[in-house]
C-alpha cells in the first residue's frame, strides 16, 4: 500500500513541475515580471523548487528570462522571431491549408445525382461510340451526299 501512495506522490510532483513549466512557455509573452510566491502558491511548490525549475528552463534555454533572487520575482525578456522564424511560421501556415484543402477534395462525396461527377464519368456520343445499337450518323449522311 505504501508504495501506491508514494507512486501518487511522485506523479502528483511531476505533474506540478509540468504545470509550471507549461504555464511559463504558454503565458511568459503576456507577463514582463513573474512572482516567485505567487507561482509557488499557485502550483503548490516551494520557492526554491520553483526556483529551480526556473533556473534549469533558463539555462536549457526554454525561456527567456532572468531571475532577480533579491526581489523574489523572474523577469521575462520579449524575443522577436527572426525572420528566418517569421518565413518558417508563415510556410506552415500554408501547408496547413493547402493540407485542408486537399483533405476537403479528396473527402468530397461523389453521388449518382450529382451532374458534375456524371459530366465526368460518362461519355458523350460520337463518332466512336462503342454502343452497338448505335448507328453512326455521320457516315451515313456522307453516303446520302456522295450518291
């Protein structure tokens, strides 16, 4: 029984750390300074694991940031997109729509009512019709013009 509750334990801990961590890479553009209290309070950590999975982001350079020990608070940096980056965001963009769009076509469903798919799978009759029944007019109106 003891080791379920430290199992519980352990995956309630990580999910904290993967918490903060989620909220800094989510929400570090929309803040310019961070309370470590305040993030330590909210995820139920302490300072100082706070602290540290701050400093580990920071120096794996997950977040652009820098941390004030002394005022207890981390100060985000805004970092603009090279543009390299910029052209990289705009490319996926239109992949992704030219991918919905395709997918769109291809899932289009097709019916015997429809005139357009008919338009396309049947063949109109002419010169070379392979029904049997059918006569070929214009040989016979080149007969009746020759005699």
């Amino acid at each position: 029984m003891s080791d379920v509750q430290e199992i519980k334990k352990m995956l309630a801990s990580k999910i904290q750390y993967s918490g903060l961590q989620t909220y800094l890479l989510a929400f570090s553009s929309f803040y310019d300074t961070l309370s470590l209290d305040h993030l330590s309070t909210v995820f139920k950590l302490s300072r100082q694991a706070v602290q540290s999975t701050i400093s580990k982001m920071i120096i794996n350079e997950e977040l652009h940031a820098s941390l004030d020990q002394v005022a207890g608070v981390v100060i985000l940096h805004r970092v603009e997109p090279t543009r390299l980056q910029q052209q990289a965001l705009q490319f996926a963009d239109q992949l992704s729509n030219y991918m919905e769009n395709s997918e769109r076509f291809l899932s289009y469903p097709y019916s015997k009512d429809d005139k357009l798919s008919q338009k396309r799978t049947t063949r109109p009759p002419g010169r070379f019709s392979t029904n049997p029944q059918r006569k070929n007019t214009n040989y016979r109106k080149q007969e009746e013009t020759q005699a």
